[in-house]
C-alpha cells in the first residue's frame, strides 16, 4: 500500500504507541485521585502539556486539552457566542472564510439558527483570504474573527499574523483553526496576535481523539463541557490519559524534526508537482504554489472525474482523497475548490494526495506513473476530454 491521505490522518508513530501502552494497562489511576498510584497519570499527562505547548512556544497552563480538533473549534465558537448573548449583544456577529473545515463552517450554521451573525470571507483563485476583506467586515456586534492557519484541502497558508493584527486592533479575539499547519509548519504563538488555537494529535502522527484548544491567558473563556474540575475546570471529564501522553510525545517528535521534515517534504511535493504537471496534459494545480503546507499536492485533471481516478488508484493500492464528500449518492463538489473560483465541474475533476514525512521518492514516481497511466485511461474513454 503506497499511503498518500495524510491531511485526512496520519500512521502513529512507533514511539508514540510505545508511550501510550503503560497508560492503556498497568497505569490506569484517574488523575484526579490523590493516592500516589493517580500521581503517575497526573504526571503524565503534565510532561504532555509541556511538550504540546513547547511546540507552539506558550506556556502549558494555555493548553486545554480536548478530543480532537472539531471539539476546539466547536468551543470557541459557541462560548464567542454564548458568552456575547451573557453581555447582552443581541445578534452576535462572527467572521470567518468560505474554506474553513466543516468543524467551522457547520457550527457556524448551527449558531445562526440561534440568531448569530456570520460573515463567510470569499478567498482568492489560491484559497488565500484577504486581510484587507476581515478589515472591511469587522461590525460593532463582531465577538470573534476564526481563519484557519492552512487548507485542509489545497494546503493554502493564510496570513493569521496580519488578520490577527487588525482583529486586535479592533479589540476583537482572533481564532485559527491550526489542524493542518500545527507541527507542519513553525508557530510561535507567543509572538503571534492569536487568542485561541484549534489543534489535533492525528495528524501529526499521534493518536485520534485528541486534541486541545489553546486560551491566551487574557481570554476568560467558559467550559463547554460541564462537570467535574478537569483542564482548570474548563473542559470537563476524565482525562484521556493514554491519548494526551501519545499526543504529548507525537509533538516532541514533531518539533525535534520539524525543520527537516519541511525541507525534505517540500522538496517532494514539488519534485511530484513537477513531474506531474510535465507528464501529463491539462492539469492543473489547486492552491497557493508557494504559501503551501510541505505535503500538500492538490490537482485537477481535465475531463475525468477525481472520484473514477481515486477507485483506480486504491486498486493499485494507493490511498488518495477528493475533497468532495458523498451525501446521499451524489458527489458534492467540495466547498474549497469552488471558493477558489472552480466551476462544480472542475471542482469534481480533483484528487488531493498529501505526503508523511515517511514518504519515499520511490513511492511518489510509483503514484505520477499510476496517474499518468490512468489518466491516459480514463481520457480514452472520456466522451467530456478531446
Ligand atoms: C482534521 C481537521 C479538523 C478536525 O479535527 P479532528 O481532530 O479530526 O476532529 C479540523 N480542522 C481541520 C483544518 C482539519 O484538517
């Protein structure tokens, strides 16, 4: 199996694996108890924090761990709201972009049924938002600003640093929904004008089911879960010991390799960019071809349909992805490719492979001559290619 779906969830790290099994057997204390045997996981997941938060350069007390990345978002944007409707602003206002994730863009649904405010940011032909467009947007009811750090889909990196500034210069929070670009890409947050960040274990070679939202220490930011004193009685719920300690040592493996990693994954997406784009006619590249996440490739191949390339393609055993989902039998053409600017057609004609830092040059010539290949293929028997 050649494994090229890494924006959709990474292969756990050996040592990773190896951190979490104690916690998944002999030490089982819940944390909260205060025999020693409970310090253990108490400890544990302590030196996570650390390692998680050293990834970002902020202090741990900032980490708030939850189950993934769909929880943080989910988080920060109901409190944004909640929190306003508590103060008495009637029709909160939230500001964000067409590309986010569905963790985003659905909660973002979600509240307008209960009277928010939401602003959708178009983004350019790369998928790159304009920050002069989040100026424009900014109303006196605005409660929060959320634009993801990178596209899950076209790999775009957003400038968060200047839409952040002009948040903080209108004194509203900025959140970024850093999935993609955390242990990807470097952050260092204490520098940065972010007040809430969304990040997720899976796919930085950790466990799923794990996640945290960073609060900047000036956020006063309520639970979302209610219950007992867990993460400074703001998330509440026995910890996922295991999880947390797997996440803790994806994030040192992730920083002690981060710059190499970059170059050495950059290097192949555009080695595999390149030849793709020689070898083959009519395709075309989807997002920034610079501001770029190192693993990200996203092409569309004229005239075949990305789904009939990706059923050829798993039966070479190569995992690849669309950013279309499946509802009800019928493809929807993803949400990102058409704020780019594609046409449904277009955006259904294609596939997004995203590289590890395990991927070989070897793997990549198999993948472009499977696709030059089938490609071929499919065209011969396309009656849309001439
Ligand atoms: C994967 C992903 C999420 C969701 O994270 P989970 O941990 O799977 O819930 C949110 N945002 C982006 C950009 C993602 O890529």
């Amino acid at each position: 199996m050649i494994y090229m779906d890494n924006a959709a969830t990474t292969m756990p790290k050996k040592e990773v694996v190896e951190a979490m099994m104690p916690y998944l057997t002999e030490n089982y204390g819940n944390p909260s108890a205060i025999y020693q045997f409970a310090n253990i996981s108490k400890a544990a997941i302590a030196k996570a924090r650390k390692e998680v938060a050293d990834l970002i350069h902020v202090r741990p007390e900032t980490i708030y761990f939850t189950s993934g990345g769909t929880e943080s978002d989910n988080w920060v944007l109901q409190e944004a709201f909640h929190n306003a409707i508590r103060n008495g602003i009637k029709e909160p206002h939230i500001i964000t972009s067409r590309i986010e994730h569905h963790a985003i863009l659905h909660t973002c649904q979600s509240l307008r049924e209960l009277g928010c405010q939401v602003t959708m940011l178009p983004v350019d032909h790369n998928g790159l938002v304009d920050p002069r467009a989040v100026r424009d947007a900014i109303q006196e009811n605005t409660v929060l600003i959320s634009i993801m750090a990178a596209n899950n889909e076209i790999g775009t990196i957003e400038p968060i640093t200047e839409i952040g500034e002009i948040a903080h210069r209108a004194g509203i929070p900025f959140h970024t929904d850093a999935v993609q670009a955390f242990g990807q890409i470097p952050m260092d947050v204490s520098k940065m004008p972010i007040d809430y960040l969304s990040a997720s274990s899976h796919k930085i070679y950790g466990p799923k089911g794990v996640g945290f939202l960073y609060i900047n220490e000036k956020q006063k930011t309520k639970a979302l879960l209610h219950g007992g004193g867990q993460e400074r009685n703001r998330r509440a719920g026995t910890e996922n010991v295991a999880g947390i300690v797997g996440f803790g040592k994806a994030c040192e493996l992730a920083r002690n390799s981060l710059e190499d990693r970059m170059q050495r994954e950059s290097n192949l997406r555009d080695y595999m960019i390149n030849r793709l784009l020689k070898e083959i006619s009519d395709v075309h590249l989807n997002g920034d071809p610079i501001k770029r996440l190192p693993n990200n490739i996203n092409l569309s191949f004229h005239g075949i349909e990305g789904e009939s390339i990706l059923i050829m393609l798993d039966m070479r055993g190569i995992c690849a992805s669309s950013g279309s989902a499946c509802t009800a039998g019928s493809i929807d053409p993803s949400h990102v490719l058409i704020a780019t600017g594609l046409s449904p057609e277009e955006a259904r004609e294609s596939i997004r492979l995203t590289i590890s830092d395990t991927t070989t040059k070897d793997e990549v010539d198999q993948v472009v001559d499977a696709l030059i290949e089938i490609t071929g293929r499919l065209r011969e028997m396309s009656p849309l290619y001439s």
